[in-house]
C-alpha cells in the first residue's frame, strides 16, 4: 500500500512540474534598440529617431513561411503606439514575396524608429512591436497581400508581439 501512494506521489509531482513550465511561443520577436540617431542627418529633424535592430525567431521544428513585402518589410509590423514608427526611406521593385525561416533559426532586420517629438515617451514608457504573421496559405493571389494585412492588423488577428521595451530621449 505504501508503495502505490509512493508512485502515486511521484506521478503527481511530475504531472505538476511538467504543467508549470512554461512553453516557448511558436515565433518570438526580439527587439535591440542601438543607438540614438542625428536627427539632422535625417530629412524630418523635428523627431527623435533610433537605430533597431529585431529578430523574428523560429521557435519550431518545423520551417516557418510567411508573405512580407520584399523592400517594405516594415509593412508587417505594427508598435502599440501611435506616436512610434518606422522611418521609411522608399525603395525599388517592392512586392509580396515568401520568406522562410529554418528550425531554431531567426530572420534579422535593421531598421530605423522614429518618435514624434511631442510624444510622451520616457524611460518608463513601455513600447511593443508586433509582426503580422500572414501564413503561406493567406494568400492565394498576390494582389490580396494588402488586404489581408490590413484585415489583419483591424482583426488584431495572427499578431506576434515582442515583449516591451524602453527607449530614452
């Protein structure tokens, strides 16, 4: 008897350890704020801008493939707030394209933010930036890329958010 509620035992506490742990999301969005950037070497001076870097990682066995423009890719990613964005300096041959990303592995990009100068952002101000996850499937003609971003981001729907971060004036 003392040996079946010993097994007993042992079989609940591992149910237990094993349902607290908490489990990796599929794709992750990880934020690296570099530095601060001269606003004057910019068009727009009246804002503040930062230098960022994000990786979409793969948290999966499996190959992740998703639509993002080939140039725009900023069109896939949304901030919390309003008053923070991409600076877009414009580019060539822009269209809907698939990216992929390997098991285990995370897609970088460079980008630049730009705060308005009159937002309230300070050290303690916690920022978000989600990717807009349009599956493969998604899209059946490439001519509905933007509508289903656009369904998407009003939908709140397939948004993989970064966990907040801080930026500084």
């Amino acid at each position: 008897m003392n040996k079946i509620l010993l097994i007993l035992s042992i079989f609940v506490l591992l149910e237990i350890s094993c349902t607290n742990k908490m489990k990796e999301p599929n794709m992750k969005v990880q934020i690296n704020i570099k530095s601060k950037l001269n606003a004057k070497k910019i068009k727009e001076q009246k804002d503040t801008y930062y230098s960022i870097n994000i990786d979409l990682v793969n948290n999966t066995d499996s190959i992740a493939r998703f639509w993002i423009m080939s140039c725009s890719w900023q069109d896939n990613w949304i901030f919390n707030r309003n008053t923070v964005f991409f600076y877009i300096q414009g580019c060539d041959k822009n269209y809907p394209t698939i990216k992929q990303i390997e098991p285990g592995q995370k897609l970088t990009y460079n980008g630049i933010i730009q705060c308005k100068n009159n937002a309230k952002l300070n050290k303690e101000t916690d920022i978000r930036l989600g990717f807009v996850l349009i599956k493969e499937h998604d899209v059946l003609k490439i001519s509905d890329f933007k509508d289903v971003l656009i369904n998407k981001i009003k939908k709140q729907k397939d948004i993989i958010w970064s966990e907040p971060f801080k930026i500084g004036k």
